[in-house]
C-alpha cells in the first residue's frame, strides 16, 4: 500500500505561503507541493503525485534504530565503567546485560514497533 499526497498546481502556488518544488526527471514537469511531507526521503513521483516507497521507509527506520542503538550504547559505556571501578560487580553485569540487549535490538522483526531494553 502506498501512501500519496496531494500535489498542488502552479495555480495554487500562488496561494500558497510556502510552496515546495521538487524536482522531477528532466522530461517531467517539476511538481509543486504546499507542505513537504515528513517520509519526503522515501518518496518517488508517480503520476504527477508523491508516492512514499515502503521499501524505503522501512530501510530508514532500521537506519535510524542503529543509529539510536550506538548512541545507546556510548551513553551506558560511563555508567558500566564506573560500576566496575567501584567494585560494584551486579550492577556492572547489568550494564554489560543491557548493552547485549542493545545489541540486538536489530533482530526484531518490525523496526517500527522496536522494543528497547531498560538500563539499570
């Protein structure tokens, strides 16, 4: 199923506050739309309208749960480093624990019902 979006003519260009062209293949017409779209990165023009490709989408989402993931991850590096220091071996597990649970977070099935581990 795509999602589409209605594409404005010049006509209403002119109405419009804040007009968006996107460009199109050298032999189509550039299409003018009120407002970009927040899957516009995932988007391919088909008949004159802006279809998201769910292909597309979902490669993004993985994108940015790994980015996530690793910022995750640099983020419990400290904590789990202090508790080690300190001798405090349960809660350095635990650290170590979540950061395997982060790990593989990418195994899920669906990136956009993803299931994030808890830190300790």
């Amino acid at each position: 199923m795509f999602i589409r979006y209605k594409i404005s003519t010049k006509e209403e260009l002119h109405r419009s506050a804040v007009p968006y062209t996107i460009p199109c293949e050298p032999d189509e017409e550039d299409i003018i739309v009120d407002e970009m779209p927040d899957e516009f990165g995932v988007c391919r023009v088909e008949n004159g309208e802006l279809v998201v490709d769910p292909e597309k989408k979902t490669e993004r989402e993985w994108f940015q749960i790994r980015e996530e993931r690793n910022r995750r991850l640099i983020e419990s590096d400290v904590p789990r480093k202090i508790a080690e220091d300190n001798g405090n071996v349960d809660l350095a597990i635990a650290w170590k624990f979540y950061q395997i649970s982060l790990r593989n977070v990418p195994d899920q099935d669906d990136p956009f019902n993803i299931v994030w581990p808890v830190s300790p």
